[in-house]
C-alpha cells in the first residue's frame, strides 16, 4: 500500500478541486462569510544553508460540503465583485498572519501575496487597512514580506509602484514575483525599491537555454549589487535546485520541500 504525507494527500485534493463556477452565487457568498478558507505555508529554503529560511502563505478554501475550491480562479470569481475580493484578501490575511506558527519554526520571515487590486480598494493613503495590519506585525525589518502579485500590464506597473510607497512608508519590506520574466513591463524603480525579487524556474525552464541564463545571471548581479534578495520558485528536483545554485539565486521554494509544507484549517 502506497504512503502518502499530509503535503502530498492535500495536493492529490487540490487536483480535484471544484471550480466557483460550478457553485450558485450564494454558494460563493456562504464561502467568504463562513470563512470556509484556510492556508498552507510553503517553505523557502537556503540554497547554500540548504535550510528554511521562510514560508509563503497560499490561500485554500472550501465549499459547506468540504470540497476544495480551486484557489486560482476563487481569486478571478471574486474579482468581479471588488468589495467582496477587498473584504475576502483582508480577512485571509489576518488568518494567514494569525495562524502562522513563528514560535514553532526556525523560519525568519513570512511572505505574503498581495492582489493590487484588492488593496487598491481600501485606498491609496496610510489609513488603507491592509497598511494598519501588516504595520501591526511588523515585529522587525525581514519578518513580514509583501509578494505584489498581478502585474501585467502598464497600468497595473503604476499601481504597484504606489503599493511599493505606501508599504515602504508603513515600515513593510516588499517582494516582487516574477519579475523581468511574466509582467507586461519592467519597472526599474520597483525593482530598486524592493527587498525580494522572485522568478519561476519553470517559466524560464520554456525559454530559450541561453535566453533564460542571461536572464537570471542579469537579475541575480543587478540584485546583489544593490543588496536584493533573489528566489526562484517552481524547483521541483534536485537537478533544478543544482541550476539555482550554480545561477547563484538566494534562496528556492516549489514542489521539491513538499513535505516541508504546514496546512492549517
């Protein structure tokens, strides 16, 4: 008989996961309302410690009969409705702060995903609730990491820059995803701006070879040059943590510490 961890069960359900389509309008609503949601923390770890450096919350929810919601397009359903995405990030956010277990874990920070969207609906000044909250936890300088996710577009550059301000201005250190590799534009002075950089090494895995190794050996100089931390997501092998290290990247996360990872409910 085959013996699967907890990391691994939990993966086999969110490949069956239902999509919000499928549910009635009252349905999605008793989601959010209940809070039918949890979070999973997925590690990050050192590629010259080979250690656990950190984790990044991933929101999961569920439907009143248990059945996974597929996270993804929850996240697109919801977009529709800007108050009830801006109410929904919020409060998965006070969960994914709350329940994180920093006392039980080495790890030194917690990264969190950010919708522009869903902040830009509490408003561009310091009274934005999202800014109340994570100044709240701001315990030191790298113990709380902002990940600005959905930046396609040169309207979406903008806003994340005004983002960048405002959590800068809160004391909140900043993380960019996929940066140089998915957006629609590179922002230098985002990139100047923030303490984390991230890019997907199964993204840059379909590039051309050449193209993906100028790519990453540009962004890991330009980082370390200006004291940038660098992370390479999507690793799930030993022969693509190798490539990370001989690329000189910070720190790698992905399917590889699977059974690293901690779901709370």
């Amino acid at each position: 008989m085959n013996a699967f961890s907890h990391s691994e069960l939990s993966a086999l359900t969110r490949n069956n996961a239902v999509s919000p389509e499928a549910l009635l309008p009252s349905e999605i609503l008793d989601v959010v309302i209940a809070q039918r949601f949890g979070v999973e923390y997925q590690p990050i770890v050192s590629v010259q410690a080979e250690e656990v450096v950190g984790y990044q919350a991933s929101a999961r929810f569920w439907t009143r009969e248990q059945q996974a919601l597929d996270t993804g397009k929850m996240f697109a359903h919801l977009h529709q409705n800007p108050l009830l995405l801006f109410h929904t990030e919020l409060e998965m956010k006070k969960l994914q702060i709350a329940q994180f277990p920093f006392n039980r874990h080495g790890a030194s920070w917690l990264m969190l995903d950010l919708d522009i969207d869903s902040f830009m609906e509490g408003g561009q000044t310091l009274s934005n609730p999202f800014l109340a909250l994570f100044k709240s936890h701001a315990w030191s300088e790298r113990e709380l990491v902002i990940n600005l996710v959905e930046n396609h577009h040169t309207a979406d550059a903008h806003r994340s820059q005004r983002v960048i301000e405002l959590l800068q201005q809160s004391g909140t250190a900043v993380a960019l995803e996929d940066l140089g590799v998915r957006w629609g534009m590179f922002s230098l002075s985002a990139f100047l701006d923030a303490s984390i950089i991230k890019f997907n090494g199964m993204v840059l895995k379909t590039l051309n070879e050449s193209a993906a190794q100028a790519t990453v050996d540009w962004l890991v100089s330009a980082a370390r040059r200006i004291g940038v931390q660098t992370i390479m997501s999507g690793v799930g092998d030993c022969e693509q943590f190798e490539w990370a290290r001989r690329l000189g990247v910070d720190c790698v996360q992905g399917n590889l510490f699977a059974r690293q990872t901690i779901e709370m409910r």
